[in-house]
C-alpha cells in the first residue's frame, strides 16, 4: 500500500462502506479498514445452518425516504418483512406491538377505538392526578412520563420490566425523554414502523455491503490505532467512524455505552416461536428478547423448507473496555463529555467524523445512509 489514497475509511461498517462506494463513483480512491476480521460493522451476519443470522442483533430497514430507498436497492434488491414484534408480558400472556388496538384488545377487552380511548384517559388521569397531589406538574422520570401516556396497565406489563432490563436501572431514575414519544394507535396495526418502505436485503445484510465496497481496497483484522501514524500517512483525507473519544485519546474522559450480549443456539425444528422478534418484559426472564433470524427472509411455507431454525437471547448489560459499544447513555454527563469532542472535531479540515460511535448518537440505518448522500451532494 504505497499509493496515496484520496480517503482511508476507518470502520466498513454501514456510513464507512456507503461513504466508500459514494467517492469511488466519484473516481476518488479510497481504501478502507476495520478492526474486525469483518466487513458491515454491526449488520454482519453470520450464516448457520443455511440462515442469515445478524450477529449484533436484528436490523431492519425501514424509512419514508424514497431517495434512499431506491439508492439501497440499487445494491441490492429488499424483501417485503414487516417488523411486528410481540411481548411475553409477566402476566404470560402474548400481546402485539406496537401499542394498538389488538393489544388494548388482548389487556382489556374493549374492542372499539372509543371503549380502548376510555380505558386509556382513566389511567392517564389517575396518574396525573397522583402525580399533582405530590406537587409534581411535569413528570421527573420515565416512570412518571409512561404513566402519563399510556398508564398503569401497560406500564407494568409491557414497559416497565422491559426497559429496567434494557438500561440497567430503576424506571423512577431514567430520564422522562427516554420514552416521550410512545406510539399508541387506535387501529388494529401490528405493523411497528410508520414508513412507508421496510425490509431486508435478499441474501442479507453482507449483500448490500459487499455491494458498496466492490471493486474498493479493504484491509480487515486492521487497528487503526496500533499503527495510527501509518495510516494517516496513506491518504490525503480520512472518514473516522469509530469513538470519538478513542480518536482523542479520552483527554476529556471515556464515554458510556449500554451494550448487548447475545446467545445464538441452534434448533433441529423448522420454527422455534412463530415470529422474528419476541419481547420478554418479565424482569424475573434475564433477556430482553428472542430473535428467530429464518423469518426475516422466509415467509409462510418457506419457514418450513429449512428444518433447521437459529435463535438469539439478547441480555443487556453494562459495557466496559474490550466489549461492543452498542448504545449511547444519553444523560446530562455524557453528552456534556461529548459536546467537548464535537468542539475538537468541528475544526478538524481533513478529517470527517460519521456514524453512531464518532457521533455519539443511535442511528436507524437510513439516516445514515441519508446523512452520507448529503454530503456528497
């Protein structure tokens, strides 16, 4: 690797890769790499046993934004999965999600968008209520602001245990904004996405990745930062998508990530659970969800044509050094911590930062491919 290089891309995941594909057409040359021995960053999957298994847990594409739509299929071709999880609630009992009118159905009964309307404002205002008698007029926490907006019924069966799990914390010291806007609707829509396009690549995810790196220079199993002086020797510019943080050697401090441990297990039985996405709110159940990875890509009759299935218990933890960074703690610390990076990153000339890591931000997976095509236009 002699030649200069227009771009080294650090990181192949989703915005590294995009990035890469957008200035080869372009005619710059880019060369990227990635830490892992694999291309994708955290949409890799993993086949076994004849299924795509997302390795770092259940991606699915959705958007309203026609460009980008059309732009991913130009790759390659999506499926018609539409995501409509369904929650264990601690009571045992199925229910489906999004909030809706089979789940109002399925916790109370009523079976019109009024009897289901009735239920909720009773709850809503036994809990505002409760909440002015202590002197409260704005909720403090999540606890408070769920049973503002959907009240007690589905706050303990469906929110509660859930999201304890989920962030390692009581719901009443979580900050309200968390679950500001819970979707509830008033029709019989399992559908959890309100865009208007939703799927997932044929063949999966390493399709639309192999796709934009076709034909560009990548070196996997590379670390930026055992060599950084080398790499940034390589190319005129670089696209960084990893910790910002990192990428200042932590002077204002490590920031904090929830992240997620998977265990992936294998079944001699064409279907485990009927659905890809099962929710387990219990907080006596230690995983937040089962993921059943065939029915992302396989519909009706085709879910039997492998008798084999691949299912991945998701346990969300703590994360420290050595671990997958998965989520971003969006609490007053963190961001006042990367407010200082963005400081540091706003007047770099050569250096583009992008993605969830560098800018400390979960991202669904269009806005970050639309957050690339702006900026090559």
């Amino acid at each position: 690797m002699t030649n200069k290089y227009d771009y080294l891309v650090v990181g192949a995941g989703l915005f590294g890769a995009t990035f890469a594909y957008l200035a080869k057409k372009q005619g710059k040359r880019c060369l990227v790499i990635d830490r892992r021995s694999h291309a994708g960053g955290n949409i890799y999957c993993e086949e076994i046993e004849g299924i795509n298994v997302h390795k770092y847990g259940a991606h699915i594409f959705h958007t309203s934004d026609r460009e980008v739509w059309d732009f991913v299929n130009t790759i390659v071709p999506f499926n018609r999965y539409t995501n409509s999880p369904v929650a264990q609630a601690p009571d045992g009992r199925l229910y489906n999600l999004p909030f809706n009118m089979n789940t109002f159905y399925q916790m109370w009964g009523v079976k019109t968008p009024a009897e289901a309307q009735t239920r909720l404002d009773e709850q809503r205002c036994e809990a505002i209520a409760a909440m002015k008698a202590e002197g409260v007029i704005e909720p403090r926490n999540l606890e408070e602001q769920a049973l503002t907006l959907i009240g007690k019924d589905i706050y303990e069966q469906l929110i509660k245990g859930y999201t304890e799990k989920q962030w390692g914390r009581p719901c009443n010291e979580l900050p309200a904004f968390i679950i500001r806007r819970l979707p509830v609707r008033m029709t019989f829509d399992n559908n959890y996405f309100n865009d208007s396009y939703q799927g997932i690549p044929i063949g999966g995810y390493n399709k639309l990745i192999d796709g934009f790196l076709d034909g560009i220079d990548i070196k996997l199993d590379a670390d930026f930062f055992t060599d950084r002086e080398y790499w940034e020797s390589v190319a005129d510019k670089i696209v960084f998508t990893g910790k910002i943080d990192e990428f200042y050697g932590y002077r204002f401090g490590k920031l904090e990530y929830r992240t997620v441990c998977f265990e992936t297990i294998r079944f001699y039985t064409p279907n485990f659970q009927g659905n890809a996405v099962v929710n387990y709110t219990s907080s006596e159940v230690p995983y937040t969800r089962i993921i059943e990875h065939k029915h992302f890509e396989l519909f009706g009759a085709a879910v039997y044509d492998n008798p084999w299935t691949v299912v991945s218990k998701e346990y969300s933890t703590e994360w420290c050094d050595g671990m997958e960074p998965f989520y971003p703690v969006n609490d007053a610390k963190n961001q006042e911590i990367y407010k200082k990076y963005r400081q540091l990153a706003e007047k770099e000339i050569d250096i583009i930062f992008g993605g969830r890591l560098a800018e400390y931000k979960y991202y669904d997976m269009a806005p970050i491919v639309r957050q690339v095509l702006n900026l090559f236009k």
